[in-house]
C-alpha cells in the first residue's frame, strides 16, 4: 500500500491520516466541510470563538503519539491547559459537588454528600482501574474483526460484570443518589445511558483520574488546525469544501472515491471517518454486500443527538468553573424519556461550557463565550421539525442557566445561535442526527460495532465513533490506532 485516502477530518480521520502518513504511506485527507474538525468544527461571531465540541480533552498521551511518530513535540503546535475541578455538579436544591483527581478535596466532597460513601468510593476507584487496564490499555487499540477476538476478550468482561451497567455498578459501591449520578453521567459524555452502558465504561473515571481534563488553548478547534499542521509537514494533503459522493469499488476492491466538484482520485487503500450509515448507504450505494451492512446497521440502536445553545455574553464569571453538569430534577426517568420513550420532555439536565474562565481569549474583553448542551431524542425517535421546536427549547435552557447561574442572563446575550438534531443530519450526515453514532451497549461494543476493516472489502476501513472502541477524543484516536495497524500490515 502506497496511497490512501480518509474521507473525513474529524480527530479519528486526522489521528488516521498521520498515523499513515508517518509510516510513508502518501495520503489524502478529503473533508466536505470548509474547515476540518467533524465535530470539532468551529465558528466566529462577533469576536467570539464558538466551538461544536468536543470540549473535554482526556488522556493527552494519545495525541502526543501522533507527533512522536516523527520525532516532534506536541506542545510546539498546541498548547494543553488543565482544568480544574474538571467538572462542577450541580442540583436543582443547590448542591454544588466539585469533581477533581486532588484525593483530599475529592473525599471532602464526597463526605459532604454521604460521609459512608468515602470507603465505597476508594472500592469503586479499584475497580474502575481493573477495567481501565483490561477494557483501555489492552483493548483500547486493538481491532475486533472476528468472533474469536471477542471471545478471547470475554473473561475480562465477565470479571468486570461488564453486562451491568455503569449506574448499577456504582450503585454496588456507593449509596448516595447524587454520587451515583457523579459518578456514571460520564457515559453521556460518549452517548451512552449510564441505565444501560456496560459497566466497562466505568474505565473513564480512571482515565480522568490518572490523566487529568484539559482544554486546548485557543479552542478545540486549535487541536484540531495542530493536527492538520502535523499532518501537513510530513507531506499529507488535505482538500476542503468538496464532499466524497461515491466510493467505487471493482470486485471486491475499493478502488477511489468521486466528489461532488467532479474530482475522483485512486488510492490502494480508502478509509471513512464519515458516518457509519452514510459511508455504506450512500457512499457504497451499489455495492452488493455494502447493501447487506446498510439492512444490518438500520436495525441498530443509536445514541441521542444534543441540542446546544451557544452564547456570547457582557461580563466575565470566575465563580462558573470551565465544566458544569447542571442536573434536572429527574435523573433516570429523563434517561428513559431520551432514550426509550424518544421525549422532549419538559426538563432536561445540562452541560455547560465555559471556555473564557481558562481562556479569556474567546471573547472580546470583559465578555464570556458560553455554550449549554441538552441530550435530546434522535430524530429517529423524535422526528420534529426542529425550526419549530428548537427556538422554545433554546429560551427555557437561557432561562434555566439564568435561574441557577446569571440572573440577567437575556440583557447580557451579545449573540447566540443554536445547533440542533437537524446540523447533526445536515452538516455531519450523521444518521437520524445521531450525536455519537452506535449507542455503546454490550451488544453494540467491540465485536458487534463496525469493524476497522470491512468483512467483504479488504481495502477498506473505519475510524471514528462508529467503529471499535468509540465516540470522545480517546476513542476515536484509539480507533485510528487499531484502524492505522490493520492497514500497515496489510502493505
């Protein structure tokens, strides 16, 4: 394999494209989008930096692999600042719980909530590292592509009791609904349900703890312009603006890809970090076992989608942390509402992001970037028009962070816009407007997701959220690791 072709900037197509470009393997990155990113795309309003997301940068180390690679150093194209606490929670009686790997700050807060749960939590902590070492280091990068993988993996599982979910393990350790709720929302962080997600997500307690969160100076969106840099300088090309409309295939091959301007170029090998239905419906549209994947993969559970508020706002706010969780009154009856029932339902929990309190750069001077995020039904499950609803939606979330946080909230506004269920299908062909692709449930996990490299197709593969391991900064880089293997064995 002398060429390839990713179709998709987003981190797992970026993290991808270096990884085969360090290996000499010249490759072409090709983004539909005017600027790369994926999810990680970004806009500028009136002085402010607004970014999509993903906000929350975890385990540092595998980003630093991608410029290792070449013998460079990270910090010389981005600069990773902490975030501490990495997350603020707070309740609709007023209880603030401030999260954060500082041991003796974390018991305090946790003995402010339920002084038993201390132990329990020191017992939760050893497990979380059982499955961080067993479900992350040794499976994290690593590509399931056969049944026989899977079952090699099941003892690990079965000792972890990984057909609990994240909220019922926790719920073993610690008997406070409010650390319970602490210490399994993680899992909307990747579009799981903390009700129904395996246990093994739990591993993300660990990473937090052992790596710490960080924030990229300048925005998320400077991540992502270090990576293209990277990528870049050791000779890969990047086209913009001008969506892949077919992959085409001969036989059993992936031989190119078509776009939307009319170029078409070869490739020994194809990649897709686009969504998952769209790659095999509509980007492989005639293939015949493509055609089969499509049948399987709409009989599929997938994650929510979000809907978010971004805000630009008059006056600065040290007292709001970088990360707040603002939990609604109900917790696993609104799981079920998104989930199951496909509700919009009158109260919703938020994250909050405020990026200007570590960053003061992102605004004007004397002024706050902000945006709030609510899990919202796929459209699947919620098939609304969201011109319609998303307006009322976007009043009652301003209204509700004015009611726990900035009072006169609406005078403050200098500018803001949302972005809802109906971008997520627009701007990232993601299906039904999922946020997060597959929902990762045991039997959409490992194995059962999309595999790195297509069973009928030999030359070709998946990264992102779709695919082994799945959706949030690490997993997507760690699938462009495992993705990265496969493909350079294959030369």
């Amino acid at each position: 394999m002398k060429t390839a072709i990713v179709i998709g900037s987003g981190f797992g197509g970026l993290a991808l494209a270096i990884r085969l470009q360090s290996a000499g393997v010249q490759t072409t990155i090709v983004e539909s989008r005017d600027k790369p990113g994926g999810r990680a795309y970004y806009w500028e309003r009136d002085g402010f930096t607004f970014d999509a997301g993903p906000t929350v940068i975890t385990d540092p180390n595998c980003l630093r692999e991608l410029w290792s690679l070449t013998g460079r150093d990270m910090s010389d194209d981005i600069v990773l600042d902490p975030v501490n606490p990495f997350y603020r929670l707070n309740w609709v009686d007023g209880t603030n719980f401030d999260y954060t790997n500082d041991d003796t700050l974390l018991r305090s807060e946790i003995a402010k909530l339920e002084p038993d749960d201390v132990a329990g939590y020191q017992r939760f902590l050893d497990y979380a590292a059982g499955v961080y070492r067993e479900g992350y280091e040794k499976l994290g990068h690593v590509a399931f592509l056969d049944f026989a993988s899977m079952v090699k993996a099941a003892p690990a599982l079965a000792k972890y009791q990984a057909w609990n979910s994240v909220y019922a393990m926790v719920s073993k350790f610690v008997k406070s609904e409010k650390l319970r709720e602490a210490l399994s929302f993680h899992t909307l962080l990747v579009g799981g349900n903390p009700m129904t997600t395996s246990a093994i997500y739990a591993l993300i307690h660990k990473l937090e703890r052992d790596g710490g969160v960080w924030f990229a100076r300048g925005g998320t969106n400077r991540l992502v312009a270090a990576m293209v840099t990277q990528f870049e300088r050791i000779g890969g090309v990047l086209r913009l603006g001008d969506p892949v409309t077919r992959i085409e295939t001969l036989g059993d091959r992936a031989t190119g890809v078509v776009t939307k301007s009319g170029w078409s170029s070869q490739a020994d090998a194809i990649a897709s970090n686009a969504d998952i239905m769209h790659s095999y419906r509509d980007l492989l549209g005639d293939n015949r076992s493509a055609k089969r994947t499509t049948a399987r993969l709409e009989r599929k559970k997938y994650s929510p989608s979000l809907f978010v508020v971004h805000f630009g706002i008059k006056g600065t706010w040290p007292g709001i942390p970088h990360h707040m969780i603002l939990f609604g009154p109900r917790y696993k009856g609104l799981l079920t509402d998104i989930y199951d029932h496909g509700v919009l339902a009158e109260d919703f929990s938020l994250y909050l992001h405020h990026p200007t309190v570590t960053d003061p750069s992102l605004a004007p001077e004397g002024h706050s970037t902000f945006y709030a995020l609510a899990p919202v039904p796929h459209m699947g499950k919620f098939p609304m028009d969201w011109a319609e609803v998303g307006p009322i939606l976007e009043k009652r979330i301003l209204d509700e962070v004015g009611r726990r946080l900035i009072p006169d909230i609406h005078e403050r506004i200098v500018t803001k816009f949302s972005y809802a269920p109906s971008d997520f299908a627009t701007d990232l062909n993601a299906h039904m407007g999922s946020a997060f692709s597959l929902e990762p449930i045991l039997t959409q996990s490992a194995y059962f997701r999309v595999h790195n490299r297509d069973d009928a197709i030999p030359n070709l593969f998946f990264v992102g959220a779709g695919t082994h391991p799945g959706a949030g900064i690490p997993g997507v880089v760690g699938s462009a690791k495992a993705t990265a293997r496969l493909m350079l064995e294959d030369r």
